[in-house]
C-alpha cells in the first residue's frame, strides 16, 4: 500500500526509469518460441511501449533483435503528466502475457511507467537497449537494411546490416504542422490569427511534464483576471482531449472567464459510463480514481465503488456488443440516451445531450459509438460547465478582431442546443489557447536503393531540363512566359529529392504496419490506434504476426497491398466523421484479423457455461488473444478471469444501478438482445445470393443493418461459422 502512494506521489518530471521499485509483481518469463526456420537480424526504433513489446515479440521468436533509443532513457509513456490517468483499464493497458496483480483501476502516469518497467524486467530487455543512438539514415539495399547510426554523446557515426526493421517512433498529440514552425519536436506555435492584438499560446506551450497538474502551480500569473478562449482547432478526438486537459485547470487558476469553442459538437463521457448515468448524485470520477489509485475505494469501501461493468471498455469491446449492426446498436443508443436527455441527472443529461449531437453529424448517425468520445477528463469539463466554471461553445465559423471574437451559425452554447443557427460574441478577450494535435513524425531517414533513387532523379532533372529549354524557346518567340515559367518551377519541385514516407498513409500499408513492396522487412507500430483505446496492444498482435513472417512460419498475402487499399477504402467510408485520422481502427475486429493470421484468434469455450458468458460478455483483452497458437499462455487468461466472478463482478455494477437479470444495466441487457436479434439476420444474410452482403466494407446497401460491426472493417468475412460463433 505504501508503494502505491509513493507511486502516485511520484514526480513525473524526474527520470521515471529511474525508480527502483514498481507496484507490479513480477510474472514468470514467457517461454521463447524457438523457431527452427529462420533467425534475423532485426532492429526496433523507439522504445516507447509499442517498441518494447516488439523487441519482446522478436526475441521470443528466436530472433536477434536490438532496439535503438535517442535519448538517454527509456520513452515515457503517452501522456505522462503527473496527475493524468489512461482510459483503459490497467486489465486493458496490460500485455497479454504479463497481467497486473492488482484490482481494476486507470493506471496514472507513474502507475504505467511502474509496469513497463517491471515488464522489461521480467523480460530481460534492457541488455538489447542501446542509449543514445540516433538513425540517421537507413536504406534497403539487396534485400537487406544498411542502417546509419550515430551513437554517444559526441555522435560517432557507424553502419550497419539487418534484416529488417521496426519502427515505433509515431508522435503523439504533437502541434499541429500548420500552427507550428518545424525547427524542433516541442515546437512554438505561430499566432494563429493576425487580427487579434492579445496573447496566443498553444497548449504544449503550457508544459504539460511538469506543472499541468500541479497544485502548487496554477499559472496564476498567465491568466487570472483574465478572458481566455480555449480552442478545439481540428475536428477531431485528440483536439477536444486536449482542451479538456487545459480549460478546467485554467478556469481553477483564477480566470475571469473561460470559453471552449469547437466547430463540431464534442462528446465528453467519463470513464465510469454507468455510474455516470446512474441516479447517484455523488459521482465523482476525481475522486473515484484518487480512491481506486490508493487503495481507499473500490471493493472495500461503501463510498467509493467500481467494478468490471462500470469501466468504459466493458461498454465497448465485448464481443456482445460488437455483434450488434451498427444500425441496430445506433437507434438503440439514440432511444437510451434521448431518454437520459431528458430524465437523468443534470450531469448524465448533459453527457447524453452532446454524445447523440455528435452522433448526427455528418454520414454517421448510425455509428453512435465512432463519435470523437473524449474520456480523458471529460467528466471534469461536464461539472465545470454545470458550475459556470466555463462555457462551451459550437460555432462553425468566428471572425477576430483586435480584442474579441464573434461566433456565428451557433448551434449550441454550453447545454443549450438551438434549432435556428445564432451568434454570440465575446468582446472583451484576453488570451487565446489554441489546442491542435497532428503527427510530427519524421521518417524521412527510411530510403530506398540508391541507385533507384538516382535514376528517378535523373529522370527529373531530364524532364526539367526539358522545360527549361521550352520556356527559353518561347521566350525568343515573344511568347507568354508565365505558364512555362510555373510548368519550370513546377516541375523543379517534382524533380527534389523526396522521401519514401513523405507522406504517410497507414491506411496504404498492410494492418497498418507493412508497407507494399518490403514483403514483411519493415513494420509501423503504434499507427494502428483504435478509437476504444489499445494502440500498444494491436501493436503486440502485429508484432507477433511480424516476427512469424520473419521466421518463415506465415507469409503475407500475395496481394496484401490490393487488401490494404480495400480495407483502407472500407475505413475512411466508416470513420467518415473523422477524415483527418487516418489511423482510426476498430479494436475487435482489427485484433481479430491479426489473430487469424497469427493463428491465435480464440475459440468459443462451449465445454465451459460459465466461461463461454464470459467470452460473450467480457472486454476483449489481449490475454484472450494467448489461450491458443504461437505463444499460447491459457493459464494467463484463467488468472485473469479467476479475479472477475461473474456472479460476483462481471455482471452487476458496483453501484448497482441495473434492476433486470442479476442487476445487469438495461444497456447491457439490451445489448445481448439485439445480438441475439443480429444472429437472425445473418442467418438470412448467409441465405441470400448476394456474396458482397458476406464481405467486409460500407458499400453494400443496407450494410448499416445488414452486417454486425464485427464484420464491415479489417477484412473480417461472414461465414456459416460465426454465424454461430463470434
């Protein structure tokens, strides 16, 4: 129990590594899978958690593997800031063959930096651990990696030869290109708008490592007094999570005013989705977490309380509810929380409020649960915007001027929705903080065979010169200059020298991981990043796929690019809500289409009643993913489930706020009836002539209704099988 405090108590902004101790008990070591095919040479880049367990994985696999990392320490995890806590459960943000020895909770920061670190550990990774070590460049030349390395603190330059490589260096809630100059990875934002003469920050400005959720520190100085407007830039999740981080804590250091304004309506839930909307007054997520995290909540106490079915990923990633079609689940969660709209509590009523407005937006009024749902401090945003702490506004368009804003086609202002578009101003404005993700990424050091490369460049330069001489021709003719002139100029930039990942499309890449044409000898972790949380687990998936095709044990699809595009194509028509995020996936179905080409999807456990519910009912974690195949782990997973009863904990919430078949929320009860209702229909689906209705993708009509989510995205077929069987 000390341990955990001192844990919690942590600075984040000390070398995490460095503690000495973890709250995570240490778990026998996986046994390697030797395999008597091939053995590679493998490099990993990065060694945030998607690179950790992918040199896990290689080594397992018998592979020689070594994992390079720039700084001097290990990557701190995703939003590593002292007070943050995950949205997934510590059961959920585990890997599969390495499970937390604790009850449920969210991890915070040090919690998580605590358990990758017993996990290297218990693994014996850090020995493959090269500090300090830059890539500079690395080329595929004859089938093989020739790698460029600068190493130590004086940059000593070497090269070297591998087989293949993995790369796990994607950026997270980076600064948008557009706002940012590109001269470091903490870049300062440009002023965004010329017209307003008062301060502009943007949220990395404010130091998240270090004082974000500090007490002692509330930027008292910066905006007390004043009018701050917080500003979700870009239509997308990572944006309205981050405005959630900045503005209650603004509004708590003293500001005058504080106003959120969104394009688009943001949906902010809380991590406890049932006690949220349950009838209890004294839900408070802040405290919940601070009580789960000490050890003075949960089970034991009458006060505070969570179990299984109140955890947000019970509510999303069981296999029941993904069997639903998405037309089927959306008017039913239209129908539930139109009821809650108007009947729940003031908090319930305002989350219900914003999640169905998200949800009509746009081509997706069906798909209820791909909204941009933020987790991660939601529940803060929904008090302070019930206390007037700060206002929320959704406008389309706002126009500045030297010392304030107007809003117009208002659509809504804080819990208000108007049916007639209006305006709102804000004259008297002091700061504005502009809150803006994107992927700062840099792989321009990936390349192809230099001699590729040098006869597209000749082919350029011959183009170019081409054009140059046609201009001066025209020139001479006393003709018009300026159309060959752009052609010159244009084709001058076609003819610079670009890089293989120029622009990045994981939607182009196979899984989102292999990209056409290296047939398995590069691999992408961590651009596979579901909505529903669990990008380091995809990656563990990916990782164990990648390290059997390096060994020769499985091989990729001879037309895997022509999958990639198809299923790419099936992605950006699903998530048409959220163009700009091009590594949206769907959590079940993806695991399940790298599991089946793994060989370690899991079979329905009908011998076992009780286990089979369990199966159906339960989050779809990684250690399910262990019960068969290569690296199989079964007493894993009876470990697991052995804590969670179902009697007990994996049905009722703690709250007990469901009244139908043994205190089951009406949500979940009604969830199991549409499966059971969408069996029926694949049934009629699998008797049809009509073999598109059976493939994955959106463009079949009625796919809505048709197809259970499980089966429109990641290459997922309907089959007699599973028409029994999920």
């Amino acid at each position: 129990q000390k341990e955990e405090d001192r844990l919690r108590d942590m600075d984040i902004s000390s070398s995490w590594w460095s503690s000495s101790a973890t709250a995570v008990p240490k778990t026998p070591k996986t046994p390697r899978v030797r395999s008597h095919r091939k053995q590679r040479k493998v490099l990993v880049v990065g060694s945030g958690p998607c690179g950790l367990v992918a040199l896990k994985e290689m080594v397992d696999a018998g592979h020689d593997a070594t994992l390079v990392e720039a700084g001097s320490d290990l990557a701190p995890p995703p939003f590593a800031a002292a007070g943050r806590y995950l949205t997934t459960s510590n059961y959920f943000a585990a890997f599969s063959d390495f499970p937390p020895n604790q009850r449920i909770k969210y991890w915070s920061a040090p919690e998580y930096a605590a358990y990758l670190r017993a996990y290297v550990e218990a693994n014996d990774l850090l020995r493959r651990v090269e500090f300090n070590t830059k890539v500079r460049r690395a080329r595929f030349v004859n089938d093989e990696w020739v790698v460029d390395l600068a190493t130590s603190s004086v940059w000593v330059e070497s090269t070297r030869r591998y087989d293949a490589l993995c790369v796990a260096t994607k950026g997270d809630d980076a600064p948008s290109p557009l706002l940012t100059t590109t001269t470091s990875r903490r870049r300062r934002p440009e002023k965004k708008n010329p017209r307003f003469k008062g301060t502009q920050l943007h949220s990395e400005d404010l130091d998240f490592e270090t004082k974000f959720f500090s007490h002692e520190l509330r930027w008292s100085k910066q905006f007390k007094g004043k009018n701050v407007l917080v500003v979700v830039d870009e239509d997308d999740g990572g944006d309205a999570a981050n405005a959630a981080d900045v503005a209650p804590e603004i509004a708590a250091s003293g500001a005058k005013s504080v106003t959120v304004w969104c394009r688009r309506t943001p949906a902010f839930v809380s991590r406890f989705p049932t006690l949220l909307f349950s009838n209890d007054d004294s839900f408070d997520e802040d405290a919940l977490l601070r009580g789960l995290g000490s050890g003075s909540g949960g089970a034991s106490s009458s006060s505070l309380k969570a179990d299984l079915p109140d955890f947000l990923e019970y509510s999303t990633i069981s296999r029941c509810r993904r069997e639903a079609s998405v037309g089927l689940a959306g008017l039913n969660d239209h129908a539930f929380f139109g009821h809650l709209e108007h009947n729940g509590r003031p908090a319930a009523r305002l989350a219900a409020s914003l999640l169905r407005a998200a949800a009509k937006r746009g081509k997706a009024y069906y798909a209820f649960d791909e909204a941009s749902q933020v987790a991660r401090n939601g529940f803060r945003v929904l008090k302070a915007i019930l206390r007037k702490d700060l206002r929320l506004v959704v406008a389309a368009d706002a126009n500045f001027d030297a010392a304030g804003v107007r809003f117009s086609r208002v659509s809504r202002l804080d819990a208000t929705e108007f049916s007639v578009l209006t305006t709102h101003q804000l004259p008297n404005l002091d700061v504005v903080v502009w809150c803006s993700s994107g992927d700062d990424t840099n792989l321009d050091w990936i390349r192809r065979d230099e001699k590729e490369d040098e006869k597209e460049q000749q082919q350029k330069r011959l183009l170019a010169e081409k054009n140059t001489a046609h201009y001066y021709d025209k020139n001479k003719n006393g003709s018009s200059s300026s159309s060959s002139l752009f052609s010159l100029r244009r084709e001058e930039e076609k003819g610079k020298k670009k890089t293989l990942f120029e622009k990045k499309n994981p939607r182009s890449w196979y899984k989102h991981c292999f990209p056409p044409p290296f047939d398995g000898r590069l691999g992408f972790y961590g651009w596979a990043e579901p909505r529903q949380g669990g990008t380091a687990q995809c990656a563990e998936l990916l990782a164990r796929y990648h390290a059997l095709l390096l060994s020769g044990d499985r091989r990729l699809p001879e037309d895997y690019a022509e999958r990639a595009r198809e299923e790419g194509d099936a992605e950006r028509a699903y998530y048409a809500n959220s163009p700009e995020s091009a590594t949206l996936v769907d959590y079940p179905s993806f695991c399940d289409s790298v599991a089946t080409l793994i060989g370690c999807k899991p079979e329905p456990p009908f011998r076992r009643p009780v286990r089979l519910l369990q199966y159906w009912l339960y989050p779809i974690w990684g250690y399910w993913y262990r019960t068969r195949g290569p690296g199989a782990r079964a007493d894993v997973l009876d470990a697991v489930l052995e804590r969670f009863p179902l009697r007990q904990r994996g049905l009722a919430s703690a709250e007990g706020t469901g009244t139908w078949l043994f205190g089951m929320h009406p949500l979940a009860v009604v969830a199991v009836a549409l499966a059971l209702i969408q069996r029926l229909i694949t049934v009629v689906v699998m008797l049809l002539p009509l073999s598109s209705l059976r493939r994955p993708g959106c463009d079949t009509p009625l796919w809505q209704f048709l197809k259970p989510k499980h089966f429109v995205l990641h290459g997922n077929d309907i089959s007699w099988k599973n028409t029994v069987v999920a």
